[in-house]
C-alpha cells in the first residue's frame, strides 16, 4: 500500500478513488432521526441555475463542507443537503440566450453544476437535492402564497415597474442599463403603474428588530449576517408628535432629531403613508401625487436635488406653534419608510436640499452638522440628549417595507388564483395544487409568454364552475427562496406526500431550524424575509414548534471572491475557472486554498499563490506521511511488533524524551485549537494550525536525528502518530488525501467515518 506507486501525490487518481467510494457506501447520506444523538443541519446557499460553479461558490460549499465533515468527525448527525433555486431571471436569460426552453436549460444546468460539485467532493445527501422549479417543488411556494393571503400578509396593490414599450415587457431593475434603457432593444424605459401582489412583511418588522439582540447573544450569528439584519431592517429611533392643523386634522410626525426639533422648517409625507390622498385632497395637488406615483422618480431616488417635492398647500402647527408646509415626497421612503417626518434643514443635508429647492429660509448651518448621510443615524449620539419637547413620545421606524412579489414573466410559479367575471379573484383551493406551469413556454424578451397561452389562461372557476381567467404574472423567484431551507428536511421518500402530511412529519421538528446557515454576505435581503415568514407560519400553525420564529439559529455570511480587488466578470478577463484550477491541481487543493486564503467574513482577493501554497503542503503532507509509513514497514502493524522484538538496543539509544513529549504538547495543542477554529468556521486559521503542526512533525524528526541518528520505535510511533492525527484535522479541509492516508496509517475503510482527534496530553510513563 505504500510503496512507490502511492507515493507520488496524484490528486486526480485520489480523489477519484475516494468520491467512487463515498458514493458506494452512500457516505453522506442524512442520518436516520434519533433524538438523544446530537444533530444538527447545515443549510448551504442554493445557486441559481446560472450554467456553471464559479469561485464564489466553492468559497461558500468548502466554507460548509468543512463545518459539516467537522461536525460528523465529531460523531453528530449532520443533514447537508441542497436545493437548486431554478426559477427566475437568470435561467430566463440564460434560456433566451441558448434559444431553449427554460425547463430545459435548467435541467441541463444542474446537471452540470451538479457534477462539478460532486468532483469537488462536498457531502451533500444527494438524494434530498432538488429543483426549485420541479411541480414538487413550487406547490410549497403556491401553498405559501395562499396561506399568507388567507392570513391578510399578501394583499394586491399598486406598483410601479419598468416597462420597456417596443419589447411590450415589463423589465427587472437588472434588466435596465444605467442610461435608463432597455438591456434588449435599448429603448427608453417607462415607469408604469401596474396592480401587483405584496408581502406584508411591516407586519414583523418589530419583532425581527427585537430577536436580533438574541440573535447576538447567542454568538452564532456572525457579525456580517447580523449586520446585514439591521441594514435591511434600517431601524431609526426618535421621538414623535401629534400635531394639529388649524382645519382639525392631525399628523404623527417623525424626527431622528428630536434636540433640533425647534429647527423644523416643513413636514414631509410619503406618498406611501395611507393618509396621502387625504391630504393631497386638493385637485390639483391630487394629480401631481397621481403623477409622482407614476413618474420617472424611482430612478434617480437618491437625489434629492431632482426628485418631485410637492406642497399640498395645507400646514400643520409645529411644537413652538410655527406653521410649517406639509410636502409630499418619494424623499421620506428610502430614509424613513412610509411615515412623516420633520424637515430639519440644520440637522439633514437632505432637508436642507428642500428647504432651498422650496424657497424656504434656511438658517446658515456648519457644515459637520449637515453631512451628506445625516439620516444615517450615529449611535452614539442619544436621541434624548436634550429636555423632551412637550408633547413627544420616542417612537421607532423602519426603512424595511412591504414588498411585490409578483412578475409579469413566464418562469416562475405560477400564482394560485383566477380571476371570475362573477366571483371576482378566487384563490385556487389548496387541495387542486400544483396550478401547473407549461413546459413548452419559450420566453424571447418581448410580452409574457404566458398571459399569450389561452389553454393556460383559460379555466373554470373554482368557486361558481364558470369561466376564468388565470392569474399570468408569476411568482418572483425571491418568493421561492422564503422556503427554500424547509424541504432538505423531508425526506426522499415523502417528497411526493402532500404538504400538510409533510409539515407534520417528525423530521421538521427534528431537524429544525437550522444550526447554521452559510451563504454569501449578498443574502441579507433573503434571511431578512426568510426570518419573518417563519413567524408568519409560527403564528398560522405549521411552524408553531420554532417558538422564537427563527429559521437559523446560527448564520455565517462570507464575502466575495474578487480578483485585483475587483469583482470578477468575463468583461474584465479576470475570472478564475474551478474546473481548470481542478484539472491541474486537484479538488483538496482548491477546497484548502478558497479556505486557507482569507477569513469567511473578508473579500477573498484571488491569487495563483495561495493555490501553490495548499498543493505544496498537500504534495509534501502525502509524500512525507508515505515515506514515513514506508520506513516503518509495509504494514504499520507488524512493524511495531518487528521493532519491538529487537527494542532492546534501541532502548539505550533513545534519550529524546523530551522531545516525544514536546511533539504530544504540539499535537495537543494543534487539536485544541483548530477544534476550537472549526467550531467557530474559521477554517483560515484551522488550515493554518495543521500547516503549523507539519512543520513541527518534520521539526522532530530532525531533532531526533541529529541527537540519536535514528528513529528509536518509540519515536517513529509518536510521528506516525502525530501524522495521523494531522490527517485526522485534514478531513474536513482536504478529505480526498486525508482519508487515503487515514487508511495508509492502517486505519480501516468500513468502519466508522475518521474520527476527529481528541485532546490527550500524555505524559510518558
Ligand atoms: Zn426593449
Ligand atoms: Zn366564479
């Protein structure tokens, strides 16, 4: 076994070997459910379909395949499985572009995305991956749909969407090139007004913001995924007031800065707040708020010299009883959220804007007191820094809230509802899901290929038996991913079961809510609406059992993998290709290269050398671990014994004690600390760590040679020793070669997976 012929670190030759027999004794299949084991699940992102495994995704699969072979190593049962999210615009595009079905495209997508990620060698339980888009599938999203409509958290509104005329497509933001033209034809683009589905997610916002303070105590929400929490949400504390108009009516009115409160020069409203109309009443201020909400603003929404202000021409009466405008403006939106809030031109660069905009007197203000973000609020500046004015209460708002979830595009879920010339909008019955999505659309950039499929379009009404019409926009693919942890859980087998059989399953309640969640530092937006829809199903019943309404007790997000420090894209050339980097150096060497080169929580910036870097180490970790196997005899075994029977005159040659000790304080000390590493995922200093301790393995050896001139059978016990639990901390970092040389060190295949290496610091006897 370890003569010449294994010798020779040979990545491609190992790795084949040991995927063809993790896959023979289904290696990574999820656990059977015992309660008292200690389990968790890992929840890694789902790709979209987009054709390839780029960088970005071996950083975050080798990020999470290192915790879960840790964790396993460990003797817990681990689920780690993934799901495709396949729906949406990039398998769309992708769809367009390869002049194919999207169905197609994404079945070929995955197949392939599939086999690169199995010649990477992560341990996901294959049998429980899957396809957003498969019908299986989407009725979960459909099922969502409908059960948040029953409870008042979808509702219809009306929303502005970009709207490109030649294409007669409505278009996503990605879609529209930055001179506000068509990605396709290159035509102007229009904001229109369309009638969309919204999530009510304001209904959660508080009580997300309060279980963030639990979540940082708990210390498994890593700084990054807590930030991006508190950014999405965008809480602002203040004070607010009820101030009245010299007609009777009353505004609650908002401030981040209550101690400049004597500053305020006018209010400004968004022309969200449900109040709007009321006070837009006036007929001709009526049809500027209608042309605000279909104008052009969306995309010039942070400039405040350029955006439409309107005054509605009514006051309200300031604390000091000053008369200040009421405006109306998008402006509010972006800052504050839909609310009302003062306008302070010394306290808010953007009020100043205004307030000169508008002809008001604006007071000369230091500049440090009106920067640019103003809005942002410090936190170290209390909001009752100065005596309450009379009258004010400290109140919260949030910049999060609701959202459209609806799409007018063919590749998506299909929405459950119909439209009935007598019933009006009837939700398709729970029991006649999946509402099943043609195959045969071909999307080509123009119109919605679906709304032009009259055997789609046309159905019966559920309610009365008469003729409908289908809903044809379909489900933004962000709707998808709000379940999208869930169905890992389930096993294969009930797969096909219907969902409330699947939501009673004793698995969710096992599995449930994951212990970790590691995705890129982009999906903040995504956890964010994930954590409130496990509320919103706390509440209605199925996810009652998750008490705190949280789907990841713990959530590691990384940064991006960039090259020169910049983003890397085929226009710049600067892309770094898995599968070549694979060819030449190996899967181990790439999965502890992405590991070793940066912390999760910092950019990766690539380079050739930390590639070099991992296969030396790997190259020389083998070739030395088999030299060292090789000196001790073909089986380590028999050497022992074979050394043994001659120990005699070793014995009196052996005054390296205390080098022996040295090398088991090493080793404790290399197994303490990077087992504390792995139970954080800093795997860039646990790769660190066991580099570390090869140096000092190879350190030994020398020290011994050049004190005995040989290895006595104690010493060469205590490296082979050393070796193999070095190899045992390589498992999760570069498991094809750590377990090849688990079984060169006698170790044997069938039994239970290697171990990872307790601490025992021994003394010699
Ligand atoms: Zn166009
Ligand atoms: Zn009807």
């Amino acid at each position: 076994m370890s003569d010449g012929i294994h010798s020779r670190y040979e990545p491609q030759a190992i790795e084949a070997r040991r995927q063809a027999a993790w896959r023979e004794r289904n290696a990574f299949r999820t656990p059977p459910l015992i309660d008292d084991q200690p389990h968790l699940y890992i929840k890694p992102s789902a790709p979209f379909t987009s054709g390839n495994i780029h960088i970005g995704h071996v950083r975050s699969y080798s990020i999470g395949d290192a915790y879960a072979r840790f964790r396993r190593a460990r003797g817990e049962a681990v689920l780690f499985a993934f799901g495709f999210d396949a729906f949406g615009l990039p398998a769309e595009l992708g769809a367009i572009a390869g002049g194919e079905p999207p169905s197609d495209w994404v079945e070929r997508c995955a197949t392939h995305m599939t086999g690169q990620l199995e010649r990477l060698g992560f341990s996901f339980d294959w049998e429980r991956s899957f396809l957003s888009s498969d019908a299986v599938m989407y009725r979960w999203s459909q099922w969502l749909f409908l059960i948040l409509l029953d409870a008042g958290l979808i509702y219809r509104g009306t929303g502005n969407v970009d709207w490109c005329e030649h294409c007669e497509t409505t278009l996503a933001s990605i879609q529209v090139e930055p001179g506000g033209t068509c990605w396709r034809c290159h035509g102007p683009v229009r904001l229109i007004e369309l009638p969309q589905w919204y999530l009510r997610i304001s209904a959660y916002l508080e009580e997300n913001d309060r279980r963030l303070e639990e979540l940082a105590a708990g210390g498994v929400w890593d700084e990054v995924a807590l930030g991006s929490q508190q950014i999405v949400l965008g809480r602002l504390d203040g004070v607010e007031l009820e101030l009245g108009a010299p007609d009777g009516s009353a505004l609650t009115v908002f401030t981040p800065y209550p101690e400049a409160l004597g500053e305020a020069r006018f209010v400004l409203m968004s022309a969200r707040h449900p109040d709007a109309d009321e006070w837009a009443s006036d007929a001709a201020v009526s049809e500027q708020l209608d042309q605000l909400r279909t104008g052009g603003w969306e995309r010039s929404s942070r400039e405040a010299e350029t955006i439409p202000v309107i005054d509605t021409g009514r006051v309200v009466l300031g604390p000091d009883g000053a008369t200040l405008p009421v405006l109306l403006s998008p402006l509010v939106d972006s800052r504050f959220g839909p609310t009302v809030v003062f306008g302070i031109p010394t306290s808010d660069r953007t009020d100043e804007v205004i307030a000169r905009r508008l002809g008001l007197d604006v007071p000369e203000v230091a500049d440090s007191a009106a920067d640019a973000h103003a809005y942002e609020q410090d936190d170290d500046a209390p909001a009752d820094r100065r005596a309450p004015v009379p009258g004010s209460r400290p109140a919260v708002r949030y910049r999060a809230f609701d959202f459209t979830i609806s799409r007018q595009r063919s590749w998506g879920t299909p929405i459950p509802v119909v439209y009935c010339e007598s019933c009006g909008t009837v939700p398709v019955p729970r029991e006649q899901l999946p509402v099943l999505l043609p195959l045969d659309i071909r999307p080509t950039g123009t119109g919605n290929p679906l709304a032009e499929l009259e055997e789609f379009v046309q159905t019966t009404c559920p309610s009365c038996g008469g003729p409908a019409r289908r809903e044809t926009d379909t489900l933004d693919c962000h709707f998808d991913a709000l379940w999208l942890w869930v169905p890992a859980c389930v096993p294969p087998e009930a797969r096909e079961d219907s969902l409330e059989e699947i939501l009673a399953l004793p698995d969710l309640r096992h599995w449930l809510p994951s212990e970790r969640l590691v995705a890129g530092s982009d999906s903040g937006n995504f956890v964010f609406d994930q954590r409130i829809v496990t509320k919103a199903l706390r509440d209605i019943g199925p996810l009652a059992f998750l008490a705190d309404g949280e789907p990841f007790a713990g959530c590691l997000f990384h940064e991006m993998v960039v090259s020169d420090g910049r983003k890397m894209s085929k226009h710049l050339g600067n892309v770094v290709d898995p599968d070549e980097l694979i060819d030449q150096y190996g899967a181990d060497t790439v999965r502890l290269a992405v590991l070793y080169a940066a912390r999760p929580q910092r950019s990766l910036n690539w380079s050739d050398s930390a590639v070099l870097r991992c296969h030396r180490f790997l190259a020389q970790v083998w070739e030395y671990s088999h030299r060292k196997i090789a000196e001790a005899g073909a089986d380590p075994a028999r050497a022992v014994e074979a050394v043994g029977s001659t120990g005699g005159t070793e014995q009196t040659r052996d005054t390296s004690e205390h080098l022996r000790l040295k090398l088991s304080q090493w080793c404790a000390a290399a197994v303490e600390k990077t087992t504390e590493d792995m139970e954080n995922l800093e795997m860039h200093t646990a790769v660190r760590n066991v580099m570390r301790l090869f140096d000092r393995i190879k350190d030994f050896e020398k020290r011994v040679i050049a004190r005995d001139g040989e290895l006595s059978r104690a010493n060469r016990d205590a490296l082979l020793e050393a070796l193999t639990l070095l190899a045992q901390m390589l498992g999760p970092l570069a498991p094809h070669l750590a377990e090849e040389l688990w079984l060169a060190f006698g170790n044997d295949e069938h039994g239970a997976q290697m171990p990872w290496p307790v601490v025992s610091l021994r003394v010699p006897a």
